[in-house]
C-alpha cells in the first residue's frame, strides 16, 4: 500500500480574533490523517487579539502558531512566504481564513 505524503496547510490570520475558534473547529474536519497532516496557522506579531484567541483554542499537536515578525509592510503573501519556510509537508495548500 502506498504511503500518503505529508500535507501542510497554511491558513494566514490578520484581526480574524473573532472566528478562529470556528476556523480551528472546521480545520478539525480535514479528512486527511493527522499524522500526515500539518496545518500552520500564520498571525502578524502586532495583532496581539488573534494570537491571544489562538492561545486560548487547545490547538491539536498537527495545528501550529506561526507569528510574522513585526516589518514595515503587513501584507498576506508576505505572511505566507515566511510559512513556507516553517512548512513540513511535500504537498503545500493555502486555505483563506
């Protein structure tokens, strides 16, 4: 039987403090199994409410806070491209929080 390859899923957040717990509920229904799966979740360093709400979720040991260091220019592909770098899987997916 073949092996699934690992799959990681960057979802980046910027002052989303309000949905992140529905959005870890709903990334919780990923059907992929979970050893082979690697959800990265990317917050801007200065957006101190959605990183406080993510703190306060019980993140699963396959979901993880990624925190964008504080530039000039706050922008999503920026927070993506540094995610990519912290990224586990051979299969790379964005999913728009």
């Amino acid at each position: 039987m073949a092996r699934l390859p690992q799959v990681s899923v960057i979802v980046a957040l910027y002052r989303e403090s309000d949905i992140a717990a529905r959005l870890i509920r709903r990334l919780s229904r990923l059907d992929y199994p979970r050893e082979m799966l690697d959800v990265v979740l990317v917050v801007e360093a200065e957006d101190s409410m959605t990183r406080a709400a993510l703190a306060a979720a019980n993140l699963p040991p396959w979901m993880r806070v990624i925190v964008v260091p504080e530039g000039r220019v706050k922008t999503k592909p920026r927070a993506l491209n540094l995610a990519l770098d912290h990224c586990r899987g051979s299969i790379i997916g964005i999913y728009d929080a």
